[in-house]
C-alpha cells in the first residue's frame, strides 16, 4: 500500500515542478480536486484520460490564473463573456468559447469549443500564477463515479493509480463548494447551460441580461450523461418526507441496509457534503440511500441534478 505521504504536499513550488516535469497534479479548487496537466503538454494531458479511464472524446477545461490570460486559448469573445468573467470568476463557472490555437486537440477532443475557468482556490491560484500557462483538469476520480472534495477521496479514488516519482496531490483541506462548476456554452445563441452548479441560470440571464436556456440536442457535455456522479448503492429520490418514509420502510422490509439522507434545510452545506454523504453510505455497507429532494431552486437546481443521475441505473 503506497503511503500518503509518497503523493501528498501542501508546497505549491513542488507541485509547479512536478506539472513542469511532465507529471500531473490533482489540485483543489473551490468546487471538487482535478486531475491537472499542464494544458499546452499533449503527452501529460493523455495521461489524465489514462488515469481516470475517461473516453478521449470528453473534453477537459482549461484553469487559468485570471480573465486577462484568455490570449492564445479562444479565439475571439462573444458577446457577454466578459461581463460574466468580471461577475463570476475566479468561481465557480466554467464558459464554453471559441478556441484559440494555444489550446491543443487533445484538451478539446477535437472541438471547436474550449471550457475556460478561473477556479477559487489560493493555492491553485498560486499555482497558476508560477506556471503562467493553463492547466488541463477534470475532477480527480475514475470515470463515472463521484467527484473527490477531500485529499481523502483524491488518495482513494486514484492514489494507487498516481506515481510518487513524478506525480502529487496539492492539499488545499476541504472544497467549500462541493459541486462542480456550472457550465454555460457561450457559442450558442441564446447562451446554453450544460451543467448546473452553484451559480445558476438565473444568475447567469441578470448579467447577460438576456435569455438562458437549459442543454438541447445530443449530449454536449458527459456530465449529461444520464448515469453520472454514482456510488455503490442504489439510491431512492423522495420528494416529500412521506415518500421518505415510505421508501425506508418498503426498503428496510425488504432486507437492505437503509440510509438516509436529509440536508434539505442547509443547501450550501448540503452541496458542500454532497459527495462525501455517498462515500460514506458506500463505506457503511449501506445497500440503499433514501435521499430527500430540495426544491429546484438556486443550488436545490444542482443538487437534483447530481442526485438524479447518480441514482440513474
Ligand atoms: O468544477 C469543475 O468544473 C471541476 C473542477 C476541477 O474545475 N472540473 C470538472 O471537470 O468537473 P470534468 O471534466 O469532470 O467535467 C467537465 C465537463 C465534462 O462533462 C466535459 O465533457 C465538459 O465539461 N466539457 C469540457 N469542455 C467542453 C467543450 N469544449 N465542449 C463541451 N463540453 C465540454
Ligand atoms: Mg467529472
């Protein structure tokens, strides 16, 4: 069993040389850890899809240290990024632009589009200032399954997977957000949201000032998948307390080991501790998880969508 203390560091400088050696990084941001590379490094953005067992067609974004570093990723703004970079970055959304020639095919599975972001994290931040170039990450789990907030999940999911030779985990404690970022696709018109997260459409229509609209056509994005975000354990929505009820008493009846999940009266902090909840009813041997639903507003719009697909079967 390899020890922690082979991978993880909380010394920025280490992980700028291990990402400038060609290896990669989990790294914490305000949202979920990714699995970085350094972005315009094609051999050490392959190995990101290796690690995590993810289709080369499922692009990655792009983190970079700031709005005024966007030269050479896309190629030309449209109308209403910059007014949603100055509102909402660094944070947690990410915008689909054109690309620019800087960004490589293998980030973008060949797309015409590229996902940018600006995360919130101080070390990540620092981190992308010492590099001064942008890096490549999607969330540091294996394909499919649910997103790591902790070094604890990060280790878990992918700790046997990293080499201690050149690879490491930046510590940056607990995600404060705990979902990933939303994404918005500024290439259509109006502006798609492709994935919810903590700054909903809403939010994002006021500063556009202007109409939004949910994913239409084929899947754009994996995160659409319709299995997505899943634990081990089959879970049961409800959507009143009743059905709660009734769901862990059909269950219990049945013979499984039942949990459940109730944080409907703390959203940010159910957010926060979304993926933890399931790991830890995988880790107690729970066999079923009946979760409360919140209403869909605000982050409520997120959380259903997490919880919908990761009870997908
Ligand atoms: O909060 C987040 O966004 C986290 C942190 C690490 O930044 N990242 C993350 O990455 O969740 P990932 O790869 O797990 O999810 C990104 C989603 C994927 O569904 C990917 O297919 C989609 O964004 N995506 C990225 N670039 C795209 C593009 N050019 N066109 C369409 N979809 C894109
Ligand atoms: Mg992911």
């Amino acid at each position: 069993m390899r020890s922690r203390a082979d991978l993880v560091t909380r010394d920025v400088d280490e992980a700028a040389d291990a990402l400038l050696r060609g290896g990669l990084v989990a790294v914490p941001t305000e949202t979920v850890y990714g699995l970085a590379a350094i972005a315009d490094d094609p051999a050490a953005v392959s190995r990101i899809f290796e690690v995590k067992g993810r289709p080369a067609d499922h692009p990655l974004i792009v983190h970079l240290a700031g709005a005024d570093r966007l030269d050479g990723w896309v190629d030309g703004l449209p109308a209403g990024a910059l007014d949603l970079a100055l509102a909402c970055w660094p944070g947690p959304l990410t915008m689909l632009l054109p690309r620019g020639q800087r960004t490589p095919d293998v980030v973008t599975g060949g797309r015409p589009t590229v996902g940018l972001r600006v995360p919130a994290h101080p070390l990540t931040s620092r981190l992308l200032e010492i590099l001064d170039t942008g890096l490549a990450a999607p969330s540091a789990n294996r394909f499919g399954k649910v997103s790591p907030t902790t070094v604890e999940h990060v280790l878990d999911d992918i700790g046997e997977l990293l080499d201690p030779s050149r690879d490491r985990i930046l510590d940056g404690g607990p995600c404060t957000v705990g979902l990933e970022s939303t994404i918005v696709d500024l290439t259509a018109s109006p502006p798609q949201v492709l994935r919810a997260g903590a700054i909903d459409a809403e939010t994002i229509g006021r500063i556009l000032e202007g109409p939004v609209v949910g994913a239409e056509g084929p899947s754009r994005a994996s995160g659409m998948l319709e299995r997505h975000y899943a634990p081990t354990c089959r879970l049961v929505l409800a959507e009143s307390d009743e059905a709660a009820n009734t769901a862990i008493r059909l269950a219990t009846d049945a013979g499984e080991s039942v949990g459940l999940l109730d944080r409907t009266d703390d959203l940010v902090e159910a957010a926060r501790r979304l993926y933890d909840d399931l790991r830890m009813a995988d880790r107690s041997g729970k066999t079923v998880l009946v979760v409360r639903l919140p209403q869909p507003v605000g982050m409520g719009i997120a959380l259903r969508d997490r919880l919908t697909k990761a009870a997908a079967r």
